[in-house]
C-alpha cells in the first residue's frame, strides 16, 4: 500500500433495464442509471465503484462534481480515511446533501476498493473482520404491482436465492388491497417468512397514523418511511403511536442525518444507503454512531459493498438484496442460499465490470 498514487479516473454511464420494473408511490422506473468510476493507479491496481444516482438525466452533472472533486487528489498517495476527511471539507461549499455526497461517496468506495487491492484482502478482512455471511431479504419486487400478480411474484422471490424474507410495498389507495397482498405473501411463504414493507414516503402524518394502525397487528417486520424523510419529529411521534418498529436512513445524507434521527427518536431501526451516507467512510462513521446508541443497523442497495460493511456494523441486522447492477458486474462469487449473502474471498469489494454490458447499456455523459 506504500506509495500507491492516483493517476487518473474514468467515469461511464449506464442505464441498465430492470428485470421488474420499480412500481412506487415516486415513480415508475423501468430502467436503473448507474455511474461506474475506475481509480487509477501508479501501480497498475484499478480501485472500482458504482453509484446509482436514480435519474439518468442528471448523471452528467453528478460525474462533473465526481471529476472536480477528484482534481486535488491526483498524484497523491490514496489513503481513504485521509481522503474522506479533506473530501469532506472540500464539498462544504456546495453543501452536504445530494451530488456533493454522491461524489464523495464514489470516490471513497474505489479508493478502499484499490487500498485492499494493494493488500491483497478483501475489504471487510482488511478492517479487521472476518468474511462472514450476512442475513438478507429479497427486495427487487412486490412493487405497486396488480393484485392478481402477487403469488407469482411471491414465488419468484422466494425461490430465487432461497430468501426467507421479502419486502413488499404498501399504500395502496384501498386498505382491503394492502391487507390482501399482506395475507397473499403470508399463506405463500408460511408463518415464519419474515414480510418487511415500505411505504416510500407517500403519506402525510395524519394518513400514516391511520394506516399504521390499520395494519399495526398484520405482522409485518417494519414500516419503512411512511411519510416524508426529513420529517424526524413526526417519525418519532409516528413511532411512539405504533406498535410496528419503524426504518428509516435510506435517505441520510452523510453522518449528521443520522445523529440529528437520534435526537429526535425518530426511529427503532435505521437503514443507511452506501452511497448517500457518505461511502466506506461515512458507512464507518455512522455504524459507531448506531453502536453508541444501541440502534440496528440495515443497508439500502448496494449489496456487495454494504455486505462486507455489515461484517464491521455491530448492530447489523438486515442487508437488502436487489439484482439491479448485476447486467454491469462479473460474476465473482457473491451468491444467497438459505436467506444469507456471500462474499467472494477475492481482493478488493469483489465490485468487477462486465464491459460488453456497460457498453451495451452506455449513455452519454
């Protein structure tokens, strides 16, 4: 690791197609946009990352700041935590929240990625841990789907990896149709399938309380962000009516979201994304924060990075497992039997490229 120098990066984008189209309260997406970053070095080790900053026509603008923030670390000698604390300072300017995050989060990931490269560990071994397995749930369906497409979709998701736990998606305009597809999913998987649900922010409070409590005795894991994320006052309020553990974190933006959450009570558990929370860093960072503070600590997207993070995370609990950069990587080894995921023991996240799919699926940026 000893003089390992950034020589240059390269950034591509993608919009790859979904196998199951995002069906959500926000949108429906049939396509998922992804910046892939490679970090150069002095040594010929390439660091590999990969964002996802959902819409594909802001992509330019995010792989500008990821460029501009990269400018003043060229020729340096790559050292992660180094780089996020200087990074940090650098983007105060534009602000803590959206690109600015994202662009540092980008970097991060390539730079730990090519640090344990040069070690010739994997990440998580790297940090100090062991490669463990780590629980998951199978997230990439069961959107805002037509009622009669529940039990095919249930299956499908069951089947696929072995999962013993899924995420469904809730708010319907009926409560009839929430409770239908609840029960659906129940007598499929059985009683010890495990039936998280989100929302996806599409209440206001006084909807969500209704709702909440219409559903609180149905037996579902968690609700996830039922009203809107910056709103940590009424989460708490929400929490303390309802009988259902709320998760929210998804859209913290750097570690700061996450302590300013715990002040309010907003949440029982919390479910930070790898690329808004700030990276390998900011993940770090906000795993000792959830720690002092005895919260259970989820991921959002980005399995093979969240996975050897969660391996680190004391309160880990659940990693959410979607298919959706898979067209753009490798197959190197990450695989879920039996409800856990696994880390290839391979140098590095493991993150590696498929080119003739990132090509296949280019835009221009």
């Amino acid at each position: 690791m000893k003089d390992l120098r950034l020589e240059k990066i390269t950034i591509r984008a993608v919009n790859v197609p979904l196998n199951k189209p995002v069906i959500a309260h926000l949108g429906t997406f049939e396509k998922w946009p992804f910046l892939c970053l490679d970090a150069h070095t002095n040594k010929g080790l390439i660091g590999k990352s990969y964002i996802g900053p959902y819409l594909v026509d802001q992509l330019p603008v995010i792989a500008k700041c990821i460029e501009a923030l990269s400018k003043p670390f060229l020729n340096q000698e790559i050292k992660p935590y180094n780089f996020f604390e200087e990074g940090f300072k650098k983007i105060s300017l534009l602000g803590y929240q959206g690109i600015s995050i994202y662009a540092l989060a980008a970097l991060d990931i390539a730079f730990w990625d090519v640090y344990a490269k040069a070690a010739n560990m994997p990440l998580a071994c790297l940090l100090g841990s062991d490669l463990k397995p780590v629980k998951t749930y199978n997230s990439r369906g069961l959107w805002l789907i037509p009622l009669n497409e529940i039990e095919k979709e249930t299956n499908d998701l069951l089947e696929n990896g072995s999962f013993n736990a899924v995420k469904v998606r809730i708010g319907r305009n009926k409560l009839k149709d929430d409770i239908y597809v609840i029960e659906k999913i129940r007598k499929i998987g059985g009683e010890n399938l495990v039936i998280m649900s989100d929302f996806n922010q599409c209440y206001d409070y006084d909807t969500a309380l209704k709702r909440m409590n219409e559903l609180d005795d149905i037996g579902l894991y968690w609700f996830e962000e039922p009203i809107n994320y910056r709103n940590f006052n009424d989460c708490a309020k929400l929490s303390s009516r309802i009988k259902t553990p709320i998760s929210i974190g998804e859209n913290f933006h750097g570690p700061y979201d996450l302590v300013n959450s715990i002040k309010a009570n907003a949440s029982t558990y919390i479910m930070p994304d790898l690329m808004r929370i700030g990276g390998i860093s900011g993940w770090l960072k906000s795993a000792s924060i959830a720690e002092a503070n005895n919260l259970k600590f989820s991921t959002h997207l980005f399995p093979e990075v969240s996975a050897h993070l969660m391996n680190l995370t004391p309160t880990a609990h659940w990693l959410e497992w979607v298919d959706w950069a898979n067209p753009i990587l490798q197959d190197t080894g990450f695989r879920v039997e039996n409800g856990k995921y696994y880390i290839p023991d391979i140098p590095g996240t493991g993150v590696e490229w498929n080119d003739t799919n990132i090509e296949k699926y280019k835009v221009n940026i």
